[in-house]
C-alpha cells in the first residue's frame, strides 16, 4: 500500500486571482488576530510584538537595505463611562457600523474582549460583514481620488 493511496486526492488547483471581497476579509481577520493577541498579552503581562521590514538607505555607503522593525499596533478598546470595556473594529481608518447606528461592542472583562473579538473574526471569515467592509473600502479609496 502507497503513502499516496492514504490520501484524498482532488483535482482542486490553486486559484490565479483572489477576489476582493475575500482578500478584504483576510486583511480584517489579520488584524482582529493581533488584537486579540495583543489582549491576551495584555493580560498575562507579556509584551505582543509584530515585526515587518522597512527599507533604508545607509547614510555611510548610500546602499538600501531592510530593516526589522516592531509594528505599532494600536488598542481597538476603551472603557466607556459606566466601566465597561468597548471596543470598534477598524477597517483601515474607518469604524465599521456593525448595526443600524451601532459602532461598538461593550463587554464586562479582557476575558470577555478577547471571547467578543474572537465572535467577530469568526463573522468576518463567515462573511457576516462584507457589506460593511465594501462601505469602508469604498470610503477609505475616495479619499485617495483627485
């Protein structure tokens, strides 16, 4: 019996192209990621660093090269008046309006943040959000238009 014969073969291949619609929601299930990693650091204590790659040009030899540095990711919370914990999600710079009206979500604890922020990304990927996120894009590709 062949390793090959234990596996289920299809004849799937990898798409060319993602649509936008999909890619949307990847780049908003990313970043609900590093929010709730940076909760739960929040909460043991511990520090949450992203590191991405920025280009530089060396002032001595005038060479480009790239550097690590940490990523600045800022909180999405807040504590509103009564105590409680609330927070957006963001879509680039644009707060999306989750109901009619509604652009927060207010919980009890970080226990109950991270458990809201997880519901959220599981909507997003479940596609619960896309008109949302189109009204967003839309707003945020306006501002660059001449």
């Amino acid at each position: 019996m062949s390793a090959l014969s234990t596996l289920k073969l299809t004849t799937a291949k990898k798409p060319k192209h993602l649509s936008s619609v999909v890619l949307r929601r990847n780049k908003l299930s990313s970043k609900l990621w590093e929010q709730i990693q940076l909760a739960k650091s929040q909460i043991e204590g511990t520090q949450f660093v992203v590191k991405k790659f920025r280009t530089v040009v060396d002032r001595d030899s005038g060479l480009r090269k790239s550097v690590e540095i940490p990523k600045r990711i800022r909180e999405w919370w807040f504590k509103n008046e009564a105590g409680k914990v609330c927070f957006c999600v963001k879509y680039g710079s644009q707060t999306l309006e989750l109901a009619k009206g509604k652009h927060s979500i207010e919980v009890d604890s970080a226990q109950a943040l991270i458990k809201a922020l997880e519901t959220v990304k599981q909507a997003v990927e479940d596609g619960e959000l896309d008109a949302q996120i189109e009204n967003a894009s839309t707003t945020l590709r306006s501002g660059f238009k001449h």
